[in-house]
C-alpha cells in the first residue's frame, strides 16, 4: 500500500510541473505584491486540487468501480475549457 501512495505522491509531484499548471500559477501569482498573498493564493490553489482528488478518488474507490475512458476524456475537456 505504501508504495501505490508514494508513486502517486510522484506522479502528483511530476503533475504540478507540467506547462499547463505552471502557466496557471504564474498567471495567478504574477499581479501579487506580497510573499504572503502569493502563498496564500497557492495554498487555496492545491487545496482545491486536493479537495478534488479526494472526492472523485474517495467515489471511485466507495463504488467499487473505475473511471471510464469517456469519463476520463470528459474531466480531461471541463479541465481545457477551464483554463
């Protein structure tokens, strides 16, 4: 069990630096003035982020099931559209 946490700890580190998400945080933080409005501000970022894993992982695994290839590619176009 330990070793599934630590490679998705991983993959989630590998995640966070892909184009799309630094573009995003620099977008966020770059109109910032202070130290603690930008930390802030990242904090509320991977807290959403977090709050997100939790309840579609915390579903999936309560149902017994997996995310289908079309639910996949759905999240995967509201996440385009969003940015």
């Amino acid at each position: 069990m330990t070793s599934i946490l630590v490679l998705g700890f991983l993959i989630g580190i590998r995640h966070a630096f892909e184009p799309d998400h630094l573009a995003a945080v620099t977008a966020m933080v770059s109109g910032k003035t202070s130290l603690r409005r930008t930390l802030r501000q990242g904090a509320v970022w991977g807290l959403g982020h977090t709050t997100t894993l939790f309840l579609v992982c915390g579903a999936v695994i309560y149902m017994e099931t997996a995310i289908s290839d079309f639910a996949a590619r759905m999240m995967e176009a509201t996440v385009g559209v969003l940015l």
